[in-house]
C-alpha cells in the first residue's frame, strides 16, 4: 500500500522545502506516529495557487459528466485505501474502527450524491428570458443567467471528522462539484490520513485526465500557513469546520483584504434541547437514555453535541435526574482527538464545577485516566443561566448542561436569549408542539436545523439538509455546509445579454442538451428553446 | 394631494423629534424647496427598527397571497401619486419628466414581478426528503427544507434612481417579498419623493391591513443615522446603492459588529466595452452614436454607464474617432442630481484632463453653465492605461474613456487587469466572438453581466438578470439587486427534522397547498406526498 511521504502535495507532486515538521501523535498512547510532515513554505502555497487558478481555467468549463465522473472516481480510490486508511485514521484520532468505517461511507456517498447533483445539472439555476424586440418604448432584449463557480477555494480541514469533514469531506466536494479547484489546509491532528486521502484524489486526477492543480494538500500546524491562503489574491472564497477563533480570524482577515471574499466557517454550537412537559412525563427515562447517547457520541466531539437542556420543573424531574445519573454512570471514558482538546475539556468541566450555580448532576463511573475524560451532566436552574451568559458557550467534549425552568415564561426567556446554533431540538407531543408554537418560533430564528423528538448528532447527507445556522455558529447564515445545497456556497450568478448561441454555455442555449431544469420567461421547464 | 410634512415614519407615525434640520434643492435652479426634514433622532431609530421587529413576527408568516396583494397595493398607491410625485421628484433631481415616468413605471412592474414571484411561491427552494425508517444501520429521518426571512433589513436609497432604487425600488421589494420588514433610509437629495413613496407604503399597509412597523422611512444627511441603522442588534441585513466608499464603510461596520450580517451594497463601475476588430469595420458610425447615446444618458449617472472603451488600432479608428466627435458635440449640456455630484464630476474631468497621457478626443458644444455639465469622451493608449490605475476608477458623470490597444494581446492584458464590474459588453461581429472566446472567459469572472452588441445602460428587471458583480463592483458578488433573484438576498435556509404536519410551515407540508415546485427526494415536482 502507499506510504506516507510527509510532503505537502503541490497539484500531481510532492514538495518538501520548509524546515518546519511535526509529527502526528496517537492520542491513545501519547506517542508519536512514523513519518515526519514538513509545514508548507510561502512559495510552496503560492505554487499551489497559482496551479489552482491554471487548472481553474480548464476545470470550470468541462462537461459536467467528466466532472461527476471525477468526484466518483475520488469515492472508488478512498475505498481502494481500505484498511490503510481506517488504521492510520485510528492511530491519528483515537476514533473507533466502527466510527471511522461509518464516516468513509458516508464521505463516498458524499462524492457520489454530489456526482448526481453535477450530472442532473439543474442545480446551476439557469434561467432564460427570451427577447421581445417590438417591446414599447424599449426592446426587451434575451437575458440568459446561471451560477458559474467562483475560483479556486480555501478549504480547512475539522480534527473531529477525519473523513467526512477534512480533505474529501462536504467542503472539498461541494467546490469541485460547483467547478472550483481545491487548496486544502490539512488539519495537524490527522496528517496522514489527509496524505492518504489528497493521492487518491491526486490518483482520481490522473485516472479522469483533468488537469495538474486541480487539487493541492498544505500541511503546517502554525496560523500563518492557513492565514497565506486566505489572503492570497487569487483565492476565490473558504470553507472551514472548526473553532470558533479560528473561524472568526479567518472572517476578518478574509474581510480585510483588498478583495474581500467569502467565508463559510462552521464554528460550532451548543445545541439547545427544549423538553417540553408531556414528553417529559411519557417518556424521561427514554429522553435520558438516548441524551446520553447523544452528548456521549464520538466522546462528545460533534459540532451537533447537545450541549444544553432545558427542562420545565415538574414532579417528573427528579425521575428525569435519576435516569440521566443512571444512564452517564454507564458511559466508559473515552480518548478525546488530542491533548489540547483534552485540556480544554478539563478546564470547562473546572469551571462549571467551581460556579456556585452549577451542580454535578452526573458523571461516569468509569475513573479517569491521564489521556482520557469522563462524560458529565451539570444542572442548573433558568436563573442562574441567563445571568451568566458564558454558559452558553461550547464546552466541546462529553458534557451538557441541564437547565431547569421555573416556568414555561422561563423556559421561552431562555430561547430567547439564545445566539445562533446550528441547531434545536424539541422533545414533545404533538399537544406539547400546539402549545409550544412560539417556541418553534423563536428558535426557528436561532439555528439552521430544528429536530422534533429526535437528537441532533446524525448529519443526514441529502438535499434538504442544513448544516448552518445564525452567527456565531457560521460566518454565513444564508448557507449549509451538508447537503446538496452546499454547492451554492462556491458559485455566483453571471447573465449573458444578447448572446448568440455559439457563445453560450451549454447550459443555456436554446436545445437544452443538457437537459437540465430551466426558468423559462417564469415558468419551470426542461422544454427547449424555439 | 398629499402634503409634505418633513417628518420620519416611524410605522404608521410621523416623527419629528430631532433638531437637525435640512431641505431639498432643485439641482437646476439651486434654490431650496418647501418643507423642512428632520433628521432622524437615535430614539425614533431605535423606535422604528424596534417597530419593525415586532411587526416581522406577524409578517414573516402571512399568507403569500395577502403578501403579493400588498406588494400590489404599494404599486396601486404609487400610481396614485400622479403628478405629484413626478413633479417633485423633477425638482429634486433635474431628471427629465419622461425618464421620470419610466422609472415610476419600472418600479411599478418590479413591485408586481415580485407579487408573482410571491405568488407562485416556488422561491423558497423547498427540499423534502423523506424518511426511510428502517434504513441500516441508522434510520433515515424526514427532513424538510425551506428559505424564511431574515428579519429587519435596512436599506439604504441611492441618489440616481429615485424611484426605482429608492423608497420602494428593488431593495425594498425584494425585502418585503421575502419577508422582512424594512427600516429605510432616505437619500437625502430626494426626501420629499421619498416621503411621498413612502406614504404610498404606508397607505398599503393600512389598505391591506398588516402591522404598524412593517416600513419606517428614516431622514438624516449625517453619516451617523445610516450607521445607527446598521449598528443595531435587531437589523438583520443591509440592502445599499451608491459610492464606493459608502458601501464600504458600511460592510466594514457589519463586520464589525458582534453579529455581523450580509451587506449587499451595489457600488458601481465603469462597465467596459470592447470593440471588436469585425464590428469596428462593419458598424463604427453606430456603435459611436449608440456609445455616446449610452454614456450620457441621464448626464452619466447611472450605475451601468460605460466609461471605458477599449479599442484596437485599425483603420477605422480614425473614422470611430471622428464619429464620437461628431456625436459627443450635439449632445446638450445636463444638469446633475447635485452641486457635490458636478463638482465631483468636475474634479475627475479635470484630473483626466490634466494628465499627460490622456487627450480629449471629444466634448459637447454647448457650453457649461454654473450647474450644468458638458460630456466628453477621453482618450489614451493602454501602455498607459495599464500604467496608470486610478484611471480604472469610475468617474460619475456624462464621460467615458477609449483605449487603443496595439494588439488583441494588449486588449486581452487590459481585460485581465480589470477589477470587479457590474457589466461588460463586447461588441462584434460574430466572427469576432470566435476569435475571442479568451476575452469572454476573462470577463465572465469580472463582471455580473455581460453584453453583447448592445450597451450596459438599461437594466431589464426580470428573472435573468443580474445586476451585481465581484468587488468592488459589490460586496456580495453571490447575489444580484435586480431581477426576481434578488430576493434570496433576505432568506437564509432551515430545515425542519421529523416534525408533524401540523408543525410544518405550509410550504413543506405534505399536501403542498400552495402547488408550488419542491424537490422531493430529489425530483423536481408539484405532487403531493403520499
């Protein structure tokens, strides 16, 4: 099987010129993994650049069959890896077999659901509004508009999915997929799962013929790599998963360019659960068990952690309680993605505990070792919470907080008082729901996805999903990060007046070759032309 | 008819609290006209924009029909201004009557576009998936997505387009037809037509009796009361047209604040020409008196006036040359929207006109009183041009620029050396356009709209077109202030996970009520589920 190089890869080559390397470490063990990364130097990234907009030229205007073909064929060389991939993954990230064997899946049909979106065509939003020439006191000219993609991009990589959110992942695929070429910052936590994962894209190149550049892998631990990216002026827009100092950092540099660009950052989010009085009385021990397993998953580490519960006071609380001390005491401790990650989890679990506020509602059995962390349940009631605002923020790890109203006044000032997540989620009847109209109301303007008895870990990958939300969740509230919609963030609508039909793309011409979904004068139609 | 009050409208109030006073001057005679305006106070800003947070929770989820009938109405109301409003916006602005009317018309058509986008309501780009409860090993759930509101947008009127991109122009339409609601600030050199349309708002409201607080029109010459608008926690988004440097500094501040929001500021542009070898041959006398028809329509003020042409040397450059002299000399001096306006123009005149490589290859013949302007066409080589890249700024008036490039490579340079526009045009025989598909591939990725044999001047306001383009065209590249597009600018998405039908909005119900496209799992379709 392949081996690890340590190199950044530069479009088809590897470039190792910096003198900065790291190495990646296993977090179970703590000890370092073979192979030694170099950090890309200024003049490898811009090479990469500048390969990027070479290759951009030729890429945006293939046939979109060579373009579904390519992101195919990216699915097919991951599969090849096989258990390389999955065992690399594993000595990098601590995550299970199971986990990383889910994850790969999903990254392929990732690939293979944009493959569709690109071969359907529709998504490109053409619309066509034929000439009138004997129009008063104007002629009406023929205007003809679609998306086209924007450059190449900026995409960083999560430390939290090494698959499905990193060189490959919904970012990677949605730009190639819009017809962007690809520079992708590789996260310092999974360095040769990202090698492994940028040559079988690099192979998917060769395999489908497309250009040299199309794709480049950086590697570098230190800010000033990824800030090189985001400020070079030939980098179109960026996507990144990540935190939210990082997310925000690279907002405001990417807004004080000389050419502002876009930036969809991901940062994060503490995803409120509101439980609502009937679905607290049928059914708390069934609530607590599956909270548990959610704020529990992947050892807490998911952009989607419910990370806040809010309850209204009732005589089944304390059943509720119970449940969830009974259900967390269960829970192993589990092996976070780093040391840092780790620290940083200690430290909001510290200061949760030293507020004279908070309670220690639950935790796990299991005794902590050095490098693993035990899930908890804090309590509060809605008081205390809502005059400490930092208690709203991500404790990222296996944690949540419960919340408990004095009232259902209560318990809507506490929505209200929300700032953006990328989700909620609502436990209820539906007699909970007619009563709780407002409350779907109010978080419907906090959060990108809204969950009825369900929890929000699980992204389902499909065309209606959203994976974003107000700020500070994302950078972009007006975009999801999942789902097919995400295609949209790397492209923008240019018109062409007047054109002759040789000088149109295919997609807008009157034979509709392509036959794609148009708007015709206002009217939906796959109809040619004439 | 209506009479002038001079105060904000705070909803369905008027207001007059501030001591800040200003008036509207007639730009031809430069006397002051009736009524006094009062700048807008921090209080009665706040009160408006408070308004319009209420009223959007109403608003946001009316009926699409009772949306589109106040859309209508809004037009109606409009149109019963009559002769009022055409004769004070002619005073304010110097524009000519009959360009008045079309505006007016314009404005009109564009608020009845939107009632049928409304309407058919296929906009919300709804997505259902269904669920597949015993999909392995997870199962999949029912997720269904749809574009709500933002919530309150400010919106900023531009100077050039009373009506049309004023108090009720496509900002303002777009905003309501998504949705919001809309805090308005005047400009400040058309306040009384500003008024009167915003009365016409006012009178819809009450006529199709939705909340107080779904419009406020806010006065205020002071770069403070802008700001104060986009500063404020409960606005949503900002909508804008005018300088550079306005826009600018207002995306800045969006950024800035502790949630930033998407600014779409439209900030003009010089829309360049290329003329083409063919087309010079076949048509120079044409495309001359067409150019000159173009960039000093409206005395130059509009957002698509070309003010860079670029030529290559030939023989029948002379006979272009002449043309343009010919053509520039019998166009009438114009009088400007304001004396800042003119001086501005004056300023750049003079700068272009002092330089060493510039020539004044043309100017009217009637010569410039106090406040009017006469057109000019300049012209240079692009050695210099690409020299010199202050001489890519916009200069806001009745003039424009040639430059003769020695060969398609220099014509090509110049192109690729183009900042952001909003419109490109290139003019050509269709030969040409063969030879040139270089050119094409260059311009589409600086420009929103691209033009061919025709001229940027008149912005058709349908589904098609885009009228937007990278920065510093805009600050939001992604979207356009024109046509029926414009409206995704005031929506973000959310999705809705496994919730009952009766939670559901109406849109993503299963019965589809409203008969609108949706993409269920996938498919493009107007059935019903199940």
């Amino acid at each position: 099987m392949t081996k690890l190089t340590g190199y950044n890869l530069i479009g088809l080559e590897g470039s190792a010129r910096g003198e900065q390397t790291f190495l990646a470490i296993n977090p179970s063990t703590l000890i370092p993994l073979d192979t030694t990364f170099y950090e890309a130097t200024f003049p490898e990234i811009d090479r990469a650049i500048v390969k990027a907009e070479e290759a951009f030229l030729v890429y945006k205007s293939i046939h979109p069959e060579a373009r579904a073909r390519f992101l195919e064929t990216i699915a097919e060389e991951i599969l090849e890896l096989d258990d390389t991939l999955i065992r690399r993954c594993m000595d990098e990230t601590a995550l299970p077999e199971a986990r990383l064997i889910g994850e790969r899946m999903r990254t392929v049909n990732q690939l293979r659901l944009f493959a569709s979106v690109v071969r359907d065509g529709s998504w490109v939003d053409a619309r066509i509004d034929t000439a009138t020439p004997d129009r008063r006191p104007f002629p009406k000219p023929d205007i003809r508009q679609m998306q086209i993609p924007l450059g190449p991009v900026g995409i960083f990589g999560a430390s939290n999915f090494p698959l499905a959110f990193s060189v490959a992942g919904g970012d990677t695929s949605s730009a190639f997929a819009a017809g962007c070429t690809v520079v992708f910052k590789a996260h310092p936590l999974h360095p040769g799962t990202s090698e492994l994962v940028g040559k079988a894209i690099q192979e998917a190149i060769r395999k489908t013929d497309l250009p040299d550049g199309i794709f480049s892998l950086i590697h570098g631990p230190s800010e000033k790599v990824g800030m090189t990216i985001v400020e070079h002026h030939k980098i179109a827009a960026i996507g990144f998963t990540g935190s939210f100092n990082g997310g925000k950092a690279i907002f405001d540099a990417a807004n004080k360019r000389d050419i502002p660009i876009p930036v969809f950052a991901e940062m994060g989010s503490i995803n409120p659960v509101f439980i609502l009085p009937g679905a607290l009385k049928e059914r708390n021990k069934a609530i607590a068990k599956e909270l548990v397993g959610s704020f529990t998953l992947g050892v807490g580490q998911f952009c989607t952690n419910p990370g806040l519960v809010v309850t209204l006071k009732s005589s089944e609380s304390d059943q509720f309680y119970q449940a969830l001390k009974n259900e967390t005491a269960e829970v192993g401790s589990g092996t976070m993605l780093s040391e840092r990650i780790r620290m940083n989890y200690r430290k909001g679990v510290k200061k949760l505990k030293e507020s004279k506020g908070i309670k220690v509602l639950a935790s796990s059995n299991t005794p902590e070792k050095e490098n693993n962390v035990k899930s908890r349940v804090f309590s509060t009631d809605a008081d205390f919470f809502l005059r400490n605002k930092d208690l709203a923020e991500e404790v990222f790890g296996p944690s949540t907080l419960i919340v408990a109203a004095q009232s259902k006044e209560e318990m809507i000032n506490v929505a209200k008082n929300l700032e953006g997540h990328l989700t909620a989620t609502i436990q209820g009847t539906e007699q909970d729901l007619a009563g709780y109209t407002d409350l779907i109301q109010i978080l419907e303007r906090k959060v990108g996805r809204l969950i009825f008895n369900g929890f929000p870990t699980g992204v389902e990958v499909c065309h209606s999903m959203v994976h974003g939300g107000p700020f500070p969740a994302t950078t972009a509230s007006q975009s999801t990060s999942v789902g097919t919609a995400a295609i949209r963030r790397f492209s923008r609508p240019v018109c062409y007046q007047d054109f002759p039909q040789a000088a149109l793309p295919d997609q807008l011409k009157n034979e509709n070759s392509l036959n794609i979904w148009r708007l015709v004068n206002g009217a939906l139609t796959k109809e040619r032309i004439g």
